[in-house]
C-alpha cells in the first residue's frame, strides 16, 4: 500500500493511510485508555480500583512519550523521501542526497529509544544517513519501494547485500509483487 506521487522522473514516498490510522490508535488510543482507567480507578467503586489508577498512572507517561515523538509524522501531506529514477537517480530527505550508485547498505531499523521505524543508508564513503519514517511507512512497502526503485541502480555488491536482506518469496506471498528481470 504505497502512497507514491510520481513526476516527471521523481517519486515522493509519503506514509500509508493504514499506517497513520494504525499509529493514531496506538499513540492517542493509549493515552485516551490512560485517562479512562485514572478516571474509573479515581471513582473506586470497584476493587480493582487501585489497578486500574495505577496502570493508568504507570503508563499515561509512557504513552504520552511516544506520541510527542510520533507527532511529526502525522503533518498532512509529509513527504517521507523523495526518489529521483534513473541511472543518475538518488535518494533525498532533509536537504540530504544519496545517489543510488554510492549505496552501499540500506535498511529499516528500529529506534530503541522511540520506537520508530528508521530508513538507515550506509554510503562507501562511510558515511550513515538516517531518514526518520515515524512508522508511516510498513516493512512490506520498503522492501518492495527499494526493490522496485532503488535496486536497479545499485552497485553491484550493494545489490549482493541487499539479496541477502530481501526475501523475495515472501514480498510475493504478501504484496504480490515479482522483481523484473534484469
């Protein structure tokens, strides 16, 4: 379920409508189930009264932390990154541009601190570019988006490491999709 714009030789990769609606019911439904077990737990007409004040106490910062994190990628309308096609293509976000052809390892990682999905680029120079999805953005999707956009214009041993990270039985059996023939 990609949301891509394509132009002329651009695609603009925005978050998918299934994932904002996943990510609001887990940041604001969390907080909004906080406020209802404080409330409930508040009114103590029950003897698990206690439980639920103290859950909802317990957990109300821990919802509230990752929805102060997650808040950026519910901007309508973000652009994630955007891709140039071609043998000259690159990747862009953030003022940051990543040719295809200086790729060197490209990966979805997850922030352990904020648990949030990050697209990490190792280049051949060394250097690493992390592009922050706000989890708009499903492994599914990734995997099809560099595969189908990015993967041809790699460097070779790019293309060996990426083979190794890709399971390409599986991309079929959950997004239908098939790599062309080179």
């Amino acid at each position: 379920m990609l949301n891509l714009e394509k132009d002329f030789n651009s695609i603009r990769v925005k978050g998918s409508k299934f994932m904002y609606v996943w990510m609001l019911l887990a940041t604001f439904g969390g907080l909004a189930a906080c406020m209802f077990l404080i409330v409930n737990g508040l009114e103590f007409d029950s003897k698990y009264s206690l439980f639920y004040l103290g859950g909802g106490i317990l957990l109300s910062p821990v919802f509230l932390y990752l929805t102060l994190w997650s808040l950026p990628g519910f901007v309508p309308g973000r652009v994630l990154l955007k891709l140039t096609e071609g043998p000259n293509g690159s990747v862009e976000s953030n003022n940051k541009k990543i040719p295809f052809t200086s790729i060197k390892n490209i990966r979805f990682a997850r922030n352990p601190l904020n648990l949030i999905n990050d697209i990490v680029i190792e280049t051949y120079d060394g250097k690493t570019t992390k592009i922050r999805t706000y989890n708009q953005l499903d492994d599914t999707d990734f995997a099809v988006l560099v595969d189908q956009y990015i993967y041809p214009y790699m460097n070779q041993d790019a293309k060996t490491v990426w083979d190794r990270h890709v399971n390409l039985d599986q991309l079929f059996e959950d997004a239908k999709y098939e790599r062309k023939a080179e």
